[in-house]
C-alpha cells in the first residue's frame, strides 16, 4: 500500500504526463529561428569579426537546439504497450550514501511492499566508503525491514561502483535501481516488468517526480525542468529507440548491462553513458509516462547547483570522449537525440 509520506496524486499533479503535438506550430517555430538566423548572418552589417563569429556560433547552436527539441516531441504518444504478461525474478538496489535513515527507511518499506511474485530488496550502502556517520544504523535498519545490506568496503567509481559491486553479488534475470529517496509504488514492478517479455529490451525508464515541489522556489524550479523532461521529452523518445536510464526509477536487464561491462565508472552521469553502450549493442528501452515512484527534489539552492553541475558535467564529457555522431551501433535518430541531451547543458 502507499507510504504515509506519499499520499495518492491528484490529478493536476500528473497533466505533465498528458501531451498533445502542434506539428505546424512547431514547423513555424523552426522555419522563423531559420530565418532570424539567417537575417542575422547576412542582411545585417557585421562590424566586429571577433564578435560577430562568436554570435554567429551562438546562433547555430540555438538553431541546433531548436531541431533537437522539434525531433524528439515531434510525435509523443508513440504507442508502447507492453504485449503480455512478465513475471522474471528481480532483485532491487536501493543506493545510499550518507541519507538520513528516515528517508531510506522510507523508501525500503515502499519497495518491500511492491506487489510481484519474485523479488529481493538490497541496500547498497556506500555509507562506510564515504565516511559517513550512519553507515552502521544504515545496516541495523535493513536488517530490522528484511532487507539485505551490501556495505562496501572499497571506494571505487561511485554510485556506479556501488552497483557493479551489488551485481557481483546478486543473480536475479532483472536489476530495479532506486535512489534513497525515491520510492516505488507499489505497482512499480507490475508495470515495468511487462516490458521484459521482449526478449531484446535492455532497460525501463519511469518518471522521476518531485513530491515537494511546492515547497520553496528551487523546489518549485527544478520540477518544472523535470516537467519538461519527463514530459513531452522522454515520450518523444519512445518513437526513436532513445529513452536513456535516468539514475532512478529503472529497471535493466542484467545481461545488457553485462554485455558492457556493468555500469559505466568513466563518467559522473553513469547511467547516460551506459544507456549510449547498451544501444550500440542493439538493445531496446522504453519510456512508461506514468508516475510509480514518489521522491523528494533538491530543497536549497546549493543541493540544486551540485545535482546540475553533476548532470552538466557528464554530459560534456560523453560529447568530447564518446561523441554520438561517431559511435557505431546507433541509428542516425539516436545519435541525434543523444547529441541533443548531452549539449543541452
């Protein structure tokens, strides 16, 4: 049943999930940057080289921005039911890092009350690695749930190491990844699981939504990104095979992730960077728009600029080290939607 901390969402809540397309108005949209673009480049006198290049050079990458955007919501209702009934074993990762043990607490009852006939829930505490104080009362608490604590010893690669530990240590066909404060509802696995009977889907992405949003104006802000992302965004990438793992909320296949060599530990956004390996190696994913899991936004602006910096960060790095354009194994739509995402900061 649903925690006391997430009650059910009224529906005004979840209208971020509910798109329409307004193809002409988007063609208008693209044909007037073009224009503005070009009136720029060559009716006006340009005066400074210097600065008009460096305009210039901001203007192609508006107009590259303005076609990414177009191309993934050009169509967000892309049909994506899941064709019959899936029941593989699970086992489901709870990464932890220093949290306070009312919010993994939290978030363990949630996923230990997820209705499905096979699965086992681990804590992947990185507490003791990250000196935190409450690594111990972290063990002590999974332990009281019924949960299984995996505790490293070793600091390597981060939350992408602490999962690569867990999955040398677990067996489970299916790997369902939360962070501490997102919990599972508990149809998380009844509707993501279904996906799996098809024998080539590597991985199911599912909403990230912010319980606090209304809490102050950063809360307030970053859920609006969130909004648009895991809105029009993430659904207009069902059509093109180019929904990448969010961090959260998911559930991967662990032979996909095996064929890559676990997650990815080269990059601080793990889970984009995995999602560009496993496409190469020609596996599926999949978008659900619907709300199953309830976490809680960054609540100060400094929390807020860290998480962003992170994101940032990582995907510079997949345009400079592993840029799209030339990774063999995509199709010309997922290259261009990966380019889009990762030049989007």
């Amino acid at each position: 049943m649903p925690n006391d901390l997430y009650p059910p969402l009224p529906s005004e809540q979840m209208e971020f999930l509910r798109t329409t397309t307004n193809k002409p108005l988007l063609a208008l949209n693209l044909l007037a940057a073009a224009v503005y673009f070009f009136v720029l480049a060559f009716w006006f006198e340009r005066g400074n080289l210097v600065l008009y290049l460096v305009l210039m050079a901001g203007e192609v990458f508006h107009l590259w921005q303005v076609f990414g955007y177009i191309h993934t919501v050009w169509q967000t209702n892309y049909p994506i039911a899941a064709e019959k009934k899936c029941f593989l074993p699970v086992d489901v990762f709870i990464t932890v890092a220093g949290e306070p043990e009312d919010i993994v607490e939290n978030t363990i009852r949630a996923a230990l009350c997820m209705r499905y006939p096979q699965f086992r829930v681990f804590v992947l505490n990185d507490g003791k690695v990250a000196k935190k104080e409450n690594w111990k009362a972290i063990e002590t608490l999974a332990t009281r749930l019924g949960a299984v604590c995996i505790t490293r010893t070793e600091a390597s690669g981060a939350k992408a190491g602490n999962i690569n530990h867990a999955l040398k240590r677990t067996s489970s066909p299916l790997v369902a990844v939360f962070d501490a404060d997102q919990a599972p509802l508990p149809d998380f696995l009844e509707k993501a699981v279904d996906y799996f009977a098809d024998p080539k889907m590597g991985f199911v992405q599912t909403p990230q939504y912010y319980q606090n949003h209304g809490l102050n104006e950063t809360t307030k802000g970053s859920w609006e990104q969130q909004e648009l992302f895991f809105g029009p965004i993430c659904k207009g990438k069902n059509r093109l095979n180019a929904v990448f793992m969010c961090g959260t909320n998911m559930v991967i296949r662990r032979k996909a992730l095996e064929e890559v060599g676990g997650m990815s530990e080269d990059n601080i956004a793990e889970d984009f960077l995995t999602s560009l390996f496993i496409h190469k190696k020609g596996w599926r994913s999949v978008y659900i728009p619907q709300i199953l899991a309830c976490g809680l936004a960054p609540e100060d602006f400094l929390s807020y600029h860290n998480q962003q910096f992170r994101w940032a960060r990582g995907s510079l790095e997949v345009v400079f080290r592993y840029n799209p354009l030339f990774s063999k194994g995509l199709s010309w739509g997922q290259k261009i939607q990966y380019l889009a995402s990762a030049s989007y900061y």
